[in-house]
C-alpha cells in the first residue's frame, strides 16, 4: 500500500530533519562554551554572575537550545530503552511450543487457547501464532493470518514503529510526529491486509480471521477494526493526515532552523564559561520556578475537584 509506505517517509523526514536541527543547535551551543577554567580572576568574576548574571536575549537563546538538545537526547534514549526492555520482556515470556511452516513462512507457535497473532522483534521480526488460533482457524483463515504477520516482517514494521515512537516522543514539541506514528500504524495494518488478500485472493477468509481474533479482547493483535472493515468492503479513507498539526510541524523546525543559523552566524554571542552558563541556568529557573509551581497546583485543584465530582 503505497499510502503507509509514503507516510512513513513524511514522518520519518520530519522526525529526521527535526532531530538534526535540535542536535545542530546543541552543537552550536556547545561550540559556545569554554570549558577551560581560566585564570583565577576571571574564575572568580564568574562566579560572582550568580548574584548578578548577565541575560541577553542571544545567551537566553543559547541555553534553550542547548537544553532543548539535552532533553531531546535523554527522552529518545529512555524511549528507546522503555521499548526494547519491553518487547524483551514480553518474548521472553512466552512459551514457544513448536514451529510450523504455513503459506511458506516458518511461524512460532505459542501456548494459550485464545486466538493470538503478531509479529515481535526489531532485528529480526518473526510471525508468532497461538496453538488456541491455530485450531480455531480453517486452513484458509490461518493462511490469511500469517500472510498479513509475514507482511509486518517484511516490512520490518516493529522497527520502523519503534524508530517513529522514539523520535516522536524525544521531539515532544512537535506533537504532529505522535499523530502521524498512529496514523502509520493503521496503514500498515491495512498494507497487510491488501498481502493477505493477494496471497488467499478471498476476502472472506481474511474477514472470518478478523472475527475470530476480534473476540478475543486482546490488544496488539489483529482485531476488528472498522477503517479495515470498510477496506475490504472497497472502501477507503486515504492517508487521512493531519494537515494542520503537519503544517505547525513544518513552520517550527523553519523556526528552529533560523534560530539555529542566527545563533551560529552571530558574532554578538561571545564564548561563555561554564560558570557564566550555570548562573545563566540558575536564573532562568528561578524566573520559571514560580510559574511551573503555580501550573502543577493548578493540575492538581482540577484533578481533585474532578473526583469529587
């Protein structure tokens, strides 16, 4: 389906440029910074900048955009973390029973009486199928199955929604990347269900799988879904993308590329020392400080006075 295989393009050049703008920033800003401790005199000069720090909207700019490569880099890498563990952890959890060659893939069949099918792993992604679906399903139906998991394998999907989740999160202030990550993902669904009719060439077969697994209730498998219904009814939505959240995504890295290249060709913004840069930091908090206190007091009034209501 070319629609899912397009979209992953337009959000992974987002993410991409959006990252190598925010780690170009980072690096500007590093480049700034004089890590050597200097002589004593202007030590001590800067550490007196703590009871009087010099702001200037250029050293403002600066800091935020060496602290926004700081938060950027620290959220991808505990996403990234968060995901791995977690797709670790749940394979490690289950009980392979056997492995079966179906509609010319090999499958791992997995314990369980509930129908179950999905594809795990990022390096290496394999079809798992439980031994409960296995029976549940004729022979046509489980074909269909596996034909829609071995899709997700070739494609590599669980990388590629691992990649797209670990830059949508680490680039949070372009909320667009999360929306178009979700919208990647019904895609796909429906990409391996167009390689599942082509391989069974019945719909029924793939809509009577849906029926059985959709009775399950477990999450992360195939299931019932009516955008996938009313596709193999003949029915399409398209990409059916955020336009305007794509369109605030774009004008903020156009933002972020001119402050990064401001920054970088200004010749007004001095090296700075990292005393110099820590009472600059210390400042901005103090100011942010009361603002961010009175924003979590609120939060917390509203969610209190939800429950009682």
């Amino acid at each position: 389906m070319r629609s899912a295989r397009n979209l992953y393009r337009v959000n992974l050049t987002l993410s991409v440029m959006g990252a190598l703008l925010v780690l170009g920033g980072a690096g500007v800003a590093l480049g700034r910074v004089d890590l050597a401790p200097g002589p004593i005199g202007q030590l001590l000069s800067d550490c007196g900048s703590f009871l009087a720090p010099r702001l200037t909207p250029a050293g403002v700019t600066l800091l935020l955009l060496g602290a926004l490569g700081a938060v950027v880099l620290v959220r991808g890498l505990r996403t990234a973390s968060r995901q791995i563990r977690g797709c670790r952890r749940f394979l490690r959890g289950l009980e392979i029973v056997g492995e079966r060659g179906l509609a010319d893939e090999r499958v791992l069949l997995i314990a369980g009486p509930r129908a179950q099918a999905f594809c795990a792993g990022f390096a290496r992604p394999r079809v798992y199928i439980s031994r409960g679906g296995a029976e549940q399903l004729s022979a046509a139906e489980l074909a269909a199955v596996t034909a829609h998991e071995a899709h997700h394998a070739r494609r590599r999907d669980p990388l590629r929604l691992l990649l797209l989740a670990v830059l949508g999160d680490a680039l949070f202030f372009m909320p667009a990347l999360s929306r178009l990550r979700r919208r990647y993902a019904a895609l796909a669904e429906i990409a391996a269900d167009e390689a599942a009719l082509a391989a069974v060439g019945d719909a029924s077969h793939l809509a009577g799988a849906l029926l059985q697994f959709g009775e399950t209730g477990v999450e992360g498998v195939v299931g019932i879904d009516p955008e996938r219904v009313d596709h193999l009814l003949g029915a399409s939505r398209g990409w059916d993308v955020p336009v305007l959240p794509i369109a605030a995504a774009v004008l903020t890295l156009a933002v972020l590329l001119a402050l990064v290249l401001v920054t970088a060709a200004s010749s007004t913004v001095a090296r700075t020392s990292v005393a110099q840069l820590a009472a600059q930091s210390c400042m901005i908090a103090m100011a942010l400080a009361p603002i961010l206190a009175l924003s979590g007091l609120g939060i917390l009034s509203g969610r209190k006075l939800s429950r009682r209501l």
